[in-house]
C-alpha cells in the first residue's frame, strides 16, 4: 500500500454481472473507497497494471479470460491482494483459485456487509508498519521475519511472499514448535472464525511451503500433525 499521506484506497471490481458491479462501487464508495471497474478478464488484466489498486475483487467465471487465468497472470507480476468471488459449488475451483495466489473468497450470493469485513481485513495485513519493536524481529534457525520491513529470509534468500504468505509464516514463526489448527490460524491469520472452509488454510499453507522449499530444497519447515494442524518446526 502506498505512503502518501492524502492517499485514498483504490479497489478494482472485476464482474460480468451489472446488479453485482453496482452493489459493490456503491458500498465500497460509501466506505470511503475508490473504486475502478473491469467487466472481463482481458480489462482486468489491462486495468491492474494500469491503475495499480490495493485490492482487487475478482469473480471466477469471467468472459474472453476467466478469473484463475487472471489470477495467475496476476502473480506472475504483483502480489496485490485478490478476493474472489464464486457462484461455483465445486469446492475445487475455489481451492484452485487459492493456490493461484488469492487471498480470500466469497461464495455468491453473499453479505455485503461479510465482504466489506474481508475487504478491511485484507488490507490491513498490506498496510505498512509505523511501529516496531524486539517482537517484531522473529529468528527461528535459518528463518528471520522481520515485520517493520515486511521481509524474510531464509538462510541468504529473500522469500518472494504476498501479504497473506508473509502474515502466515509470521505467525508460525512466533509459535514456532507448537502445533496450530486450521481454526487458530483462521482466527490469527485471516481475522475472522466464521469461515466454512477450513481448506482455506491448507491452499495457502501449500503455497507457502513451495517457496519455502524452492529456497531451501533439502528443508520442510511447516510440518503437517495429522488431524491437528501444522506446525514450523523449532
């Protein structure tokens, strides 16, 4: 998210469903949120690199390109935080969307209200740290987390992580060698305990794994504790 001051938050609404795309800018533009509008997948991709938002709201079932190719053509350049939206019932679609590197979901129909909480919740884990103290510098052996600089580090690498990655391995980091279920990490990763999915947490921890192991192939950090959770071992 950026510095400036006079800066106002900027959401791109991605939606082929006019009733959808007028319920969200209306609400978004009352919390005080711009808002920029694409009704294909094709505009998205051209408005995200244009208008570079803060967040974007992005539907799975798209023309001329879908959302999971969005969200992938996303991710290759950017982490800007993703939710998406879905009137699919397939559980798979919206998990495949998660290890595409969104953030967050919404089933349609769906609360305004329940969104405009995601939306807060999303972009407070981009908002930048104003203050920093001892706690906020995590070493766990070759592992640093440093939040003031919303880095990390694995022994000399750099982890290329999105907001959400990044909140995820803080927290196993600070509880590191202790055993977390899929509803704590909800509850301290995502900021909510309402959601019906817990495979939430098992996309995103897939994801993070990865780039784990591609900067220390010969490591797994985050071990999984059948029918528990997961833990990053100490």
């Amino acid at each position: 998210m950026r510095l400036d001051i006079d800066y106002v938050t900027k959401i791109l609404i991605v939606d082929d469903e006019a009733p959808i795309i007028d319920v969200l800018s209306y609400n978004l533009k009352q919390a005080h949120y711009q808002v920029a509008v694409a009704w294909d997948g094709e505009q998205a991709l051209a408005l995200a690199r244009r208008e570079q938002p803060d967040l974007i709201i992005l539907d799975l079932m798209l023309p001329k390109l879908d959302g999971i190719e969005v969200c992938r053509a996303l991710r290759r350049e950017c982490d800007v935080p993703i939710i998406m939206l879905t009137a699919r019932d397939e559980e798979i679609d919206r998990v495949l969307g998660l290890e595409m590197g969104a953030d967050d979901y919404v089933v349609k129909p769906f609360s305004v209200r329940e969104l405009l909480a995601r939306v807060k919740n999303v972009l407070r884990r981009t908002a930048p740290q104003t203050l920093a103290g001892p706690a906020d510098l995590v070493r766990v052996g070759a592992l640093t987390v440093d939040v003031a600089r919303h880095e990390a580090h694995l022994e000399s690498t750099r982890l290329a992580l999105t907001a959400l990655e990044f909140e995820l391995l803080h927290v196993f980091a600070r509880h590191a060698g202790l055993v977390l279920s899929r509803e704590q990490l909800l509850d301290l990763v995502w900021g909510y305990d309402y959601h019906d999915d817990l495979r939430v947490v098992d996309a995103v921890v897939k994801r993070l794994r990865a780039k784990l192991r591609d900067a220390a192939p010969a490591e797994d950090l985050i071990v999984t504790v059948r029918g528990v959770g997961y833990k990053l071992e100490a």
